[in-house]
C-alpha cells in the first residue's frame, strides 16, 4: 500500500527530527503513486500557537504556508492528499486523544474525509514501529493497522 521508498523517507525524517515529532503528508499523484512530502513542526511557535498549546517534543503543527503550497502543488498536478504523517517519539505508535481530536476538527466527522494518518514511533535508535489509522464510518471511529514489516532504514 504504502511503498517502501516513502516508508524509508519518513523514518529517515523521523531519525532526523528526534526527539522532536516529525510531520508530512503522504501525497498521491494523478496514477495514484504516493510520496512523502515532508513538513516542518512549528509546534511550541508563535506560528503554531494558535493551533496547539504543545511543543515539538510532545506535539505537531505543519507550517501552514508550506502545508497549503505542499496541497495546491498535488492538486495542480492532478493528484490529491492522501495521508497525514507524524512521529511519536519514545511513546509508541499510538492514535493519541489530540490526534483524534485534530483529525476530527473538534467535530464528529474527518476533518479531512478519505484521509488517512500515519503515525510513527521513534527512539533514539531509530524507528520501530509505523500504524496506519484510517476513519470508519460504520463504527464512527478509527481503525488502525500495522504497516507489515519495516523496511530498512538504516
């Protein structure tokens, strides 16, 4: 589903922002191809303030001018956003009560209907684990699924 070169790119970014939460979009293009686009955390800013009162070590907000510039670009280029992407460091990969609460806006339906988020969990020695949380409508709640075996990061 997700293909391991975008996989490797958002431990890779993951590594390089630790200890602080990392954050991206997985972003398909026309065909359908996903890549990682990574975004940076202004979480614990006077830019991500207004969003959350977390820093970066605990939290995340994307850069909303490079996260609206990352969404015009796919939509120009005919493809769309597909995922949400962000680390939990030392924590584990976990759908957090603020994630839900962003993901849903503060409301009761997606923020972002057909999104998924990609939650990552990162140590000081690298990535080891990586869950998918995709919404369902049926039961009103996210599901999740481990994303199989990891590939190398190294």
């Amino acid at each position: 589903m997700i293909p391991d070169d975008a996989l490797r790119e958002i431990a890779r970014h993951a590594r390089e922002t630790y200890p602080a939460e990392c954050c991206g979009l997985l972003v398909a293009d026309a065909s359908g191809a996903l890549r990682f686009q990574p975004i940076r955390n202004v979480a614990g800013t006077a830019a991500g303030a207004a969003t959350s009162a977390r820093g970066q070590r605990d939290g995340y907000v994307m850069d909303p001018k490079a996260l609206l510039e990352a969404l015009e670009a796919a939509e120009q280029a005919g493809g769309k956003l597909w995922g949400i992407v962000h680390s939990h460091p030392d924590v584990g990969a976990y759908f957090s009560r603020e994630d839900r609460h962003m993901a849903l806006g503060g409301g009761e339906e997606p923020l972002w209907p057909g999104v998924r988020y990609l939650v990552v969990s990162v140590k000081a020695s690298g990535v080891d684990g990586v869950r998918l949380y995709t919404w369902d409508p049926g039961r009103r709640d996210f599901i999740d699924e481990e994303v199989g075996a990891i590939p190398s990061f190294s």
